[in-house]
C-alpha cells in the first residue's frame, strides 16, 4: 500500500486506525499541523484536497503565505571527513560541493 499522498506540491502521510476503523493523514514539511481523515480510499483522497484547499485559503484571508513544502535547500550534517573527501571531489571535477550533493542525490533517487 502507497503510504503518501501528493496534491497541489504539498505531500501527506496516510496511516490506518484500527481503534477508530478509519484512515487519517498529515501534511508533511510544513509547520502547520494540517489533518484529515476518511473512512475509504476515496473518502481521504477528497479529505486531503479539501485539507490543502483549506489551508491555503485560510492562510490567504489571515494574510500569510502559506508554507511551501520544498525550498530546494536544507542542511545536511555528515562527518568531517566525508565533507572534506566531497569537497576535494567537487574540486577535482571543477563543481561547487552544492553541486557535487546534488549529483550525488539525483543517483540516489533515480525515478
């Protein structure tokens, strides 16, 4: 079973109750604690748009941006040797260590 849900760039996790007999989600890489919950498939697909839909409407008549998922940086904390043996390797190959992170993740995460 898919464990994630994608609507309009934000994502969500799903997970089963089997207290409550229902399904229920969040929305990941936000701030805001955004749920919602339906009792089928289809009933937490509709749930999660609304979820979204709501969020962003509600952030606009607040007069706040709404959050955006992915901003395309984030810190990444690795040992000092592995930074230095990255950083020689970027320069080798004539990259900034940006550079040589993104590669190396678009391996990683070939679609």
């Amino acid at each position: 079973m898919k464990k994630t849900m994608e609507y309009r760039g934000y994502n969500a996790k799903i997970e089963y109750s089997d207290t409550d007999n229902c399904f229920w989600g969040e929305i990941l890489y936000i701030n805001d604690e955004v749920s919602f919950e339906g009792q089928s498939i289809i009933e937490l697909k509709i749930a999660f748009k609304e979820a979204v839909d709501d969020y962003i409407e509600t952030c606009t008549q607040i007069g706040k941006e709404p959050e955006k998922p992915f901003k395309g940086s984030f810190n990444v904390r690795i040992s000092s040797e592995l930074h230095k043996k990255a950083a020689i390797k970027a320069a080798s190959e004539g990259l900034s260590l940006n550079q040589i992170v993104e590669k190396a993740i678009k391996s990683l995460v070939r679609n």
